[in-house]
C-alpha cells in the first residue's frame, strides 16, 4: 500500500483504540517474516532496527531491503530508528530512508532533552515525510546501548511532558511508565496506569495530536498490554520476545537436524518462528484486519 511515517498510523490507532506493533528485527530474515505475518493479517506495521543491528547491516541496506520489501506489501508500513542517542546517527538514518527516527536523550537533563530532541525533529521535519518520536523519563532494563539499572529509572512527570512535546516539536510521545526492555524480572511488574492515562489526556484529551507509544512490551500479561492499549498506548515496542523467537527456533532445528547443513531451511524455521510470533502480537495489540 505505501511507505509511510509512523505519525500516518498511529494516529487513526490511537483514535480507534489498537495499537500497532513495532517490531525490532537485527536482520533481513526476520523483517521478511514480521512484513508477512502483518500482510496475512491485514495489520498496519512499524518495522523497527536499534542503533546496534542498523550499524552491523548498514543503515542503507537495511533501508534498500525494506524499501523492496514495503513497496510491494499491501499495507502501510515503516521504517523506525529505535533508542538512539547520537543526533548526528539519527541524521544518517533518516538520510537513508527510514521513515521514523527516534532520539532518546532521556538521560540528559530537561533542558538537554529538549535542545537535542528539538534538533533531530527539525531535521527530519525539513528532509521528507518523516517523523520523530521523544522520551521523557527512562526505562529500566537493557536496549542494545541503553542501559538503565534497575531503581535508576525515572518516571515521566506529565506536567513536563505537556512542555517537553511541545518544544522539542516530536511526534510520536514515550513516557516512561514503569515498563522495562528485557525481561522482567517480577511476573506482576509496577507499572503506572494512571500516569499514562494523565498524560494521554493531557496531550491528546481534546484529540490526538501526538500518539503515544509504549517501551519494554515483552513479559507483560495479555491484560496489562490490552489496559496500556485502551489507555492511549498505540505504538507497542517489542524486542526481547523475537529475540528469544529467532535465537530458539534456531537452537531447535540445529538440535533436531545435527547432520543437515542446509542453511535455507535453517533459515526458514526461524522466519515460521518470527511469522507465528508477530501473528499473536498483532491480535493482542488489535490491528488485524486495520490496514
């Protein structure tokens, strides 16, 4: 259907009430299967890298192969830059086609925050068609070069958010909530329902201007990500899960075909394993059958 920015979906999401996933992939292989699984359901897409993986690739193969991949899929998709802290890096991958570009400069000060935020939206605003997604607050745990220990983390205040949206000029809006990258490491994790709810109201309460997206999917109960959907979450990051999808599916088949050295079949269990997983991710988060 088109390349689009990730602003293009998230909004009729966030007006509808689902949320469309973003899916990390670290090589072409896996962002095969995310495209199909999100083609045989019908789903809008956010195809995302984080800064390590887009440098192992090449920020313009990784655009070259999605842009042969999105053009020809019936359905809207994009190409964000996930957690990266270097403006100048953000520059790079928005000059080679990704069409979202998100500037973490959450463990600056707020004031820092906003001039370097400020400094990538302006670039990508006056380039193309691409938008930009802010954090505000950080989130615990491990994202490729994000590191965030554990009690380090700071909740976003929503009467910030309100100033730091409007002056840093983003699109797309991360609060941090209490949600963490990696896996967590309580079956029942805090997090901060009514903060998101706040802050959701706060921008977005007399329509959505600026949708806002949730970090650290993986491990939660189906329950909390449906509460986190319903309460203005409509862009839904998902990491950790495909890891452990790709890198199992792997260790299964290598283990059940010890003497079978044939790398394309290899290959292909683990691209099953990624289709099946973004599947269930796409029904939990409600955009099936929404492109």
């Amino acid at each position: 259907m088109a390349i689009v920015n990730a602003r293009e979906i998230l909004i009729p999401a966030a007006e509808a009430g689902y949320a469309v996933g973003a899916f990390n992939v670290s090589n072409i292989i896996m962002m095969e299967g995310v495209i199909e699984a999100a083609i045989e359901l019908k789903a809008p897409l956010i195809i995302q890298t984080s800064v390590a993986p887009s440098k192992f690739l090449r920020p313009d193969i990784v655009a070259g192969a999605f842009r042969t991949l999105a053009e020809s899929a019936p359905i809207p998709i994009c190409l964000h830059l996930d957690h990266c802290n270097d403006v100048d890096y953000c520059k790079i991958c928005a000059n080679a086609g990704y069409t979202n570009i998100m500037i973490d400069a959450s463990k600056h000060d707020f004031k820092t925050n906003i001039e370097l935020t400020a400094q990538v939206s302006d670039f990508c605003h006056q380039l193309g068609d691409i938008s930009v997604e802010g954090e505000l607050g950080t989130v615990a745990g491990v994202e490729e070069e994000v590191v965030v220990a554990d009690g380090q983390e700071l909740l976003c205040s929503p009467d910030q958010a309100v100033e730091f949206v409007e002056r840093s000029r983003i699109d797309l809006f991360a609060p941090a909530i209490g949600t963490a990258h990696g896996v967590y490491k309580s079956a029942n994790p805090f997090v901060d329902f009514e903060r998101l709810a706040q802050i959701n109201r706060l921008l977005n309460g007399s329509g959505v201007k600026v949708p806002l997206v949730v970090h650290g999917g993986t491990g939660l109960a189906p329950e909390v990500v449906k509460k986190l959907v319903s309460l203005g979450g409509s862009k839904f990051n998902v990491s950790t899960d495909l890891k452990h999808t790709w890198i199992n599916a792997i260790d299964d088949y290598l283990h059940e075909h010890k003497t079978d050295y044939n790398t394309a079949k290899l290959d292909s269990a683990a691209k099953d394993a990624i289709r099946g997983k973004i599947k269930d991710w796409i029904d939990l988060l409600g955009s099936s059958g929404k492109a």
